[in-house]
C-alpha cells in the first residue's frame, strides 16, 4: 500500500508541475501566435567548435553492450584525468577542465551511455544507476588503467558517488561539482521542503513524451540556464549551439530524461541504509556554485556528515553549471586541492 501511494504522490506532482510547464507554453504563444513554440530550428551542420582539435581527438570505445563515445587531450603517459557530465550536458561541458589539466594529465570527457555520440539502448532498465556505474568502472579498465581521478557534475556526480562507493581503489581523488551525497541529498529532502520545490522538473520528467516537447519548444530555450547569472558572456553563442546541434538530433532528450525515469522511484522511496551505504572514503573536493537553482545550498554542510575526507570550494555567484559558468575559479579550486 505504502508502494502504491508514493507512486500516485509522484504522478500527481508530476501532472502538476506538466500543468505548470504547459501555461507557461501557451503564455508563450498567445504573445507570439505566428511562430511555432514545439519546432526546434534544423541544424544539419555541427559548430565549428565541436570539430576543434585543439580541444581534443574524438575516439570511441566498446563496452560489454554499448558503445561510449569519448574526447581524449594529453599525453597517456600521465595519470588519467575521467571527466563524467551530468544534465543536460554532453563532452563538451568540460572543454576548460581539458585545455587546463591536459597539461599535466591524460584527459578523457566521455559522453554517458544516452549521451552525444555515444549509443542510446532502449527501455528504462538500461538507465539504471548500477548500469552507469559499471559503465564508468568498464571504461577506466577500457582505457588501460586502474586508477583515475574522477571529476563529475550533476548525474555524473550521482553516478561518482555511487562509483566512490563501491571501487574507491580505482580513485586517486574524487572532483565533483553541485551533486551531492545521495544520502545528504535524502535529509535535507526530508527536512527542508524547499529542495522538493526546487527538484520539480524531476517529477515532470516521470511524465511520457511532454518533457522532450517541452524541452526541444521554443528552438530548446531552455539551453539559455547555461548563462544564468553570468554577465561576462564566457558561455558564447558557439557553446550554446553546440548543445543544441547535439540535442536536436532525433531522440536525443529520451535517454538523458530516462535518468530520471529509471532512478526516482529508488531516491524517494528507499531510505539510504548506513550499513549498506558507508561513508565515502575516497579523498573528495567538493565544488559549489552558490547560485544553484537546482540544489538548496544546506546540502553542502549536511555533505561532510558522510564523506571522510571532504575538502569544500564555494565558487561564488557562479550557477549549477558552475565549470562553464566559471571555469577559472573551478580550475583554481582544482589545481588548489590537486597540488596540495
């Protein structure tokens, strides 16, 4: 019984956060009636920056049932350097991080299973969380190594916990930006109702086929929260049609919302256990952007509870994405806790 009322609680948020989104669409085109809000503008061609060799060489990898699509700069020589990106994002998320830390490290941005170029399976089953952490522990081995150092935002951070977790042997250090401990994640839910409030395109997300719509309307607008808060223009024009030549693709919003689809009934429902959930070892720095609209900053505090080893960079007014928002500072808390 208790399983069944947390379903109709979901689907009930979620039918209200659709009713939200769709107002909101129809506002949008009883001021403009002539243009066509659900059309997103054909791009046939990909940005001149997604075929840079500058920022790095495209390669692929076979996988046990898929194949990951990966852009690799530096020498692999040196110690490797996995960047993992969350959503809606692709490679392309850490093209500072790369061009910075090439330098000095094998830099490797996948594209997660879903993801860019790299393949998308059907079914909500392939999105499971233990799925995306095998991918991550398979690629590590794929690339030859059995040791990284482990950057991640947003999912790629859910799944770099996990990861932590369960093969903190395979970690050298654990970098991750505005994702935190599932468990940290879970009181401060429960706690403080403002995190519920902000996670409300999780809900809409549960909904079929409405959130690709809604996300691809208005030529994807949406792209533009990439330039929240940020007045210096570093995220360009350029940058934002390379996430819209990448998401415009047929079915490419599918996957990446069957993250969420596949992987919400467990965070809502199934209390974290401690025993079956130690704390993480792994040496971690924490990066924030505190201007998240995503994730209520008291996350952070409530974070240190369960990692043993926890160093913490606030990178001010910087937003969710905060190593494209501010990608200096994000390098410099690096380099900080990397040479410490």
């Amino acid at each position: 019984m208790k399983v069944i009322l947390i379903r109709l609680c979901i689907f009930s948020i979620s039918l209200f956060c659709a009713s939200l989104a769709l107002i909101r669409l129809f506002v949008r085109w009883i001021i403009n009636p002539t243009k066509n809000i659900f059309k997103a503008k054909e791009r046939k061609d990909p940005p001149a920056c997604l075929l840079d060799s500058n920022i790095g060489d495209h390669r692929y990898i076979k996988l046990k049932d898929v194949k990951l699509h990966y852009v690799e700069k530096g020498d692999k020589s040196k110690p490797l350097m996995l960047f993992l990106h969350g959503f809606p994002e692709f490679w392309y998320s850490w093209r500072h991080q790369m061009k910075e830390f090439s330098k000095d490290y094998w830099t490797v941005a996948v594209d997660l299973r879903g993801y860019g170029d790299s393949d998308k399976p059907e079914g909500l089953d392939k999105y499971r969380k233990s799925i995306l952490v095998d991918d991550v522990k398979q690629l590590i081995e794929g690339l030859g190594r059995n040791k990284c150092i482990l950057v991640a935002h947003d999912w790629g951070g859910v799944i770099g916990w996990r990861f932590a977790a369960l093969y903190p042997e395979m970690l050298e250090k654990f970098i991750v930006m505005n994702a935190p401990p599932e468990k940290a994640y879970y009181e401060v839910a429960v706690k403080h109702k403002k995190q519920i409030f902000m996670s409300w395109y999780i809900f809409f997300f549960q909904l079929p086929y409405l959130p690709e719509l809604v996300l691809r309307s208005e030529d994807m607008i949406g792209f533009n929260v990439l330039r929240y808060r940020n007045k210096k223009n570093i995220v360009t024009d350029e940058d934002i049609e390379a996430y819209k030549y990448t998401f415009g693709k047929e079915g490419a919003w599918t996957a990446p919302i069957n993250y969420y689809r596949a992987n919400i009934f467990n965070v809502l429902h199934k209390k974290p256990n401690p025993k079956q959930s130690p704390n993480i070892t792994v040496p971690t720095l924490l990066i924030w952007g505190d201007k998240d609209l995503y994730l209520d900053e008291r996350i952070v505090g409530y974070s240190k509870k369960y990692v043993n080893d926890l160093t913490i960079e606030i990178i001010k007014d910087a937003n969710h994405f905060v190593q494209q928002d501010d990608p200096k500072g994000t390098n410099e808390a690096m380099r900080r806790y990397l040479e410490y």
